[in-house]
C-alpha cells in the first residue's frame, strides 16, 4: 500500500474539488465565489465574483490585482436553498 505525501494529497483534493465544480457547473452556469486576497502592504480583501469554478474566480482577481497573494476562494451558499424563518 503506497502513501501519499502530503503536498501531493493536497493536489488531489484541489484536483477533486475543481472536478466537482466542472460537473455542478455543466451548462456553463455561473456560480458566485468570494476570493480572500492580500496585497503587498499586508492588506487583506475579500471580493465576490461569479465564476463557472474556482480556476475562474482566481483569474478575475489576477486580472485585476495581479500582484496579490490569493490566501482563500470560498462558494458562496445560493440563497435558493437556505432556511427561510418565516
């Protein structure tokens, strides 16, 4: 039995969960991400941004920052769903 070290079990999560966005988003749907990014100065910024996956989002905020370090890419939950106290 072979086991992974762990930078290359990172890899595969990153790998599956960018897998599993492909299929949520088959049809080309957009999905709303929040990008936690820091600047230079030590900064920290949060921005969302629709995006068919997380690949997507972290290339929007490089277009527009590209000298940020991009620390966090979180979905955000679709309002659709959620519980409604009503």
């Amino acid at each position: 039995m072979k086991l992974c070290t762990m930078g290359s079990s990172i890899k595969s999560l990153a790998e599956l969960e960018n897998k599993r966005q492909v299929v949520v988003n088959m049809e080309n749907e957009q999905t709303e991400f929040t990008v936690e990014y820091q600047d230079n100065y030590g900064v920290v910024y949060y921005r969302n941004v629709k995006a068919t996956d997380i690949a997507e989002a972290k290339v929007i905020i490089r277009q527009m920052q590209p000298d940020v370090v991009i620390r966090a890419i979180t979905l955000v939950p679709n309002d659709e769903y959620a519980d409604s106290e009503d």
